[in-house]
C-alpha cells in the first residue's frame, strides 16, 4: 500500500546536483561539501568542467589532499543540515533549454588521460562517498565566453535542482579565473553572479580553515559558518 494512503511520509524527492569541476583545492572543497551535507543516496550528481581553449595538462592537483580526508554520507545527518539553512531547491520545471546556447560538449563519461585525471579521481570519490549516487561528468567549451555564463546555461540545459560552486576567501576570483566584460564590471565573480542568478539554488562554498568547517554563501544566507 502507499505510505501516502495512510498520511505516512512521502519518499524523498530525487534532484539533480552539479558541482564545478577542476584540478583546485576549491573545487575539492566544494565536493567534499556537497558530498557530505547536500547530496542524499537518491540524488544524480553531475561533475561539469568548463574547457578553455588552451587548456593546461594538469593531474590530481589539490583534490589528492580531499582523496584522504573522511567524508560522511549519513542522510539524516545531511537532511538535518539542510533544514538549518533552509536550504530547499523546488524541482526544475523543464530542461527544455536549447544546447545551441549551453557551449560545445566535449564529451561526457571518462576522462580523456592525464589531463583529466582530477575528473576520474573525484568521480571515484563521489562513488566511495556515495555508492548509491549516480555520476555523471561533463565537460564543456567556453568557446569565447564568459564561464558563467557557460555554467548558467549548464544548469537549464541538464534540469538541476543544486548548484555548488567553490569560491575563494578574497572574492576577487573563482577556482583562479578573474571574470572580464559585463560581470567583473558589476564588481561579481563568478560566484557571486551565479549565486544570484541561478534560477536553482547555488551554495559557494570555502573552507574556513583546518578543522574549522565552510563558509557558505547562497542568495539568501550570506557567510554562513558550518562546523564541519
């Protein structure tokens, strides 16, 4: 019988979570975050890594230092978490967006060698973390523009419900990319500007020191401080 025929509570409602992908120690952050406070077991976690046109060879980086550390998958613990910061995203009503728009996919899966091995390393730590969680990587060209609007368009184009973004302490620039044109004008990182325009909920994410937990930053809950 259905639990719902009898007011007992419903099943959790299954939504798709996208973290920003790359060789930094804020994109380890930003994973090991979402992996231990925001994802559940019924979630889809999307891995996106925006390409530039040049890009640099790169191996583990600083995600082999997240490869050590502990993670918590307990979802009591992570709905517990959610409700302290209100942190509840509404379904995507429609993913209906048109690719021309969301930059050139590079491809989608595996990595392609060892310049994305930091994909493949965080891809298994998602699935160490979270067994029951489905992974998905994608990466995609700027092709010229800006990455956030690259990630903007990502998140309307794959229906996500969460978007979780590592942000440096200083403001100035994220994962070490300074923005050019209309956005840095308006004095926003990348960050920043997605954080208020997402149409989904975005958390930024930095770590506020060794042992000493986040700082979290959504549209409405400015440095929030999470021991963690």
């Amino acid at each position: 019988m259905d639990s719902a025929d009898h007011g007992g509570p419903l099943p959790p409602t299954k939504r798709r979570v996208m973290v920003i992908a790359d060789a930094s120690r804020e994109s380890s952050v930003a994973l090991q975050w979402a992996l231990s406070h925001a994802i559940l077991e019924q979630d889809d976690l999307i891995l996106l890594h925006v390409e530039t046109s040049n890009p640099s060879r790169r191996g583990g980086g600083g995600f082999s230092a997240f490869l050590r550390r502990p993670t918590s998958s307990g979802s009591a613990g992570n709905q517990q978490h959610h409700q302290q910061l209100a942190l509840t995203s509404t379904s995507s009503s429609s993913s209906s967006s048109s690719s021309s728009s969301s930059g050139s996919v590079v491809s989608a899966g595996s990595g392609d060698g060892g310049e994305y091995e930091f994909l493949e390393a965080m891809r298994a730590a998602c699935e160490a973390a979270q067994p029951k969680v489905k992974v998905q990587v994608e990466k995609v060209e700027m092709e010229g523009r800006e990455k956030a609007a690259v990630i903007l368009s990502q998140t309307k184009v794959l229906g996500v419900d969460l978007l979780v973004i590592g942000q440096r302490r200083s403001g100035s620039s994220f994962l070490g990319c300074k923005l050019s044109g209309s956005m840095s004008g308006r004095g926003l990182d990348t960050a920043e500007f997605l954080i208020e325009h997402c149409k989904c909920l975005c958390v930024g994410v930095q770590k506020k020191g060794q042992n000493a937990g986040y700082l979290l930053n959504t549209k409405t809950h400015k440095n929030f401080w999470l021991l963690a």
